[in-house]
C-alpha cells in the first residue's frame, strides 16, 4: 500500500470510528490526528504481550490483530480479533496501568494509528467531550466480553460459530480455521465438522 492509498484509508477510518461517537465531530478527528502516533507491524509482530502495561488506545487502520492468554508453555486461547476500524488495547491495563495477561499479534500487515493515555488525558482536560471516546470503548469491550462469556455458558459450539460469523463478517474468508476454532474453544478438526453439520441441515 501507497503512502498516498494509507493515509487516504487512515482518514477514512478516523472519520468512520470517530464521527460515530455521539458528541465527537470534525473538530475532534484533527484533534486526534494532530496528536496520534502511527504504528506499521508485519504479520506476526506483537503489539503488546503478556507482563507489559498497556498505555495506549489503538484503532485499525488496515489489517488483523488477535488477542489471546498463553496457559503453560505451548496452549494459546483466542479470546479477540480486531478488523480495520476497531479499537485495539489491552484495555484493562489500559485503566489500571497494571501488567496484562494477554498478547496481541498481527494476524496480516497490519497499520494502525494510536493515542497514549496521557495523550488521551491531555484531550479530556481540554474538552470533556473526549470522555465519551473513553466511555464508547468502555462500553464496546465490555459488552463483547459479556456476549462471549455468556455464549460459552449457553450455547453450543454451532451457535457459538453462527455469533462469531455475525460479530466478525467475513472472518472466514480471512482468518486461519485454527484461530477461529481457538476463539470458540474447539480443536479445528471439530470445527470442520461443525461447519460440515451446520451446511447439512440448512
């Protein structure tokens, strides 16, 4: 990608997840793009891992990021993806400034914009506005972990595919069966049975 196609595709992105946040305009976008650092990862790049502090919140500009816990030494459990206009952080950590448990790799090139917490403190002191932003991701990690959690409670692994489908569109055309089936908590091959299934009886 072009310098020129990027930043075209990175003003796109600001303006689609900025100007969707209720009492954030124009005004805002330059704002954050007057202070945003930019941040290119080839695939396989970590943004942050395990045991570090997260003080940024990022948005996606192009590419795919997962998230996911290490049990023992080889055991890794999807537990996020992030699709180009997401938000991207180790948001408790974020919040607490306490290490996190969680890794976050690049799936694909990814290219992504992001702002510090002090950064994001210094916009808040000058427009409250700016909590809203806070208030948004707040709200949008809080309800996936909700729906996630109660999906493993509630359903099965066919409906917990179905949701997955419904949450990231047309995951299937660009992440590994592998990682979509660590995110729902089955081995692949059961994965590949469950689609086999799910396309049977439709």
């Amino acid at each position: 990608m072009n310098t020129e196609s990027l930043l075209a595709e990175e003003r796109t992105a600001l303006d689609s997840v900025l100007l969707g946040i209720e009492g954030l305009d124009e005004r805002h976008v330059a704002e954050f793009r007057q202070v945003m650092f930019r941040k290119p990862l080839n695939k396989k790049d970590f943004l942050i891992t395990e045991g570090t502090t997260c003080n940024f919140i990022g948005i996606v500009v192009s590419g795919i990021m997962r998230s996911f816990i290490r049990a023992g030494e080889s055991d890794e459990f999807n537990n996020d993806f992030y699709f180009e206009r997401d938000f991207v952080s180790a948001y408790t950590s974020f919040l607490t400034s306490l290490p996190t448990n969680c890794n976050i790799q690049a799936l694909t090139d990814v290219n992504l914009v992001y702002i510090t917490s002090e950064q994001y403190q210094a916009l808040v002191s000058r427009d409250n506005e700016w909590l809203k932003l806070g208030k948004y991701i707040a709200e949008t990690f809080f309800i996936r972990k909700c729906k996630r959690e109660t999906s493993f409670l509630k359903h099965s692994a066919a409906q917990r595919l179905e949701s997955v489908l419904q949450l990231y569109p047309g995951i299937e055309q660009r992440v590994s069966q592998y990682h979509i089936a660590s995110y729902l908590g089955v081995k692949p091959e059961s994965l590949s049975r469950i689609k086999l299934l799910t396309y049977i009886n439709k």
